[in-house]
C-alpha cells in the first residue's frame, strides 16, 4: 500500500527493496529505472 501511497523517486526505492536481487539481474528493474 506505501509503494501506491509514495509517488516519485522513493516508490522505485521501496520496490527496490521489495523484490529479490535475482530479480534485478535479469534486467527486470533496469529497463522500469529508465523509462
């Protein structure tokens, strides 16, 4: 509910932390950090 709450910068933080590492290899938070 805080990630909905949160807009901007701070909500890619929160899902940062949220999801695993393996996730962020694959390439899965690369391409949302850009866009």
């Amino acid at each position: 509910l805080q990630m909905l709450k949160t807009r901007g910068p701070r909500r890619m933080h929160c899902v940062m932390d949220a999801i695993p590492a393996t996730a962020i290899e694959p390439g899965g938070v690369a391409p949302t950090q850009l866009d």
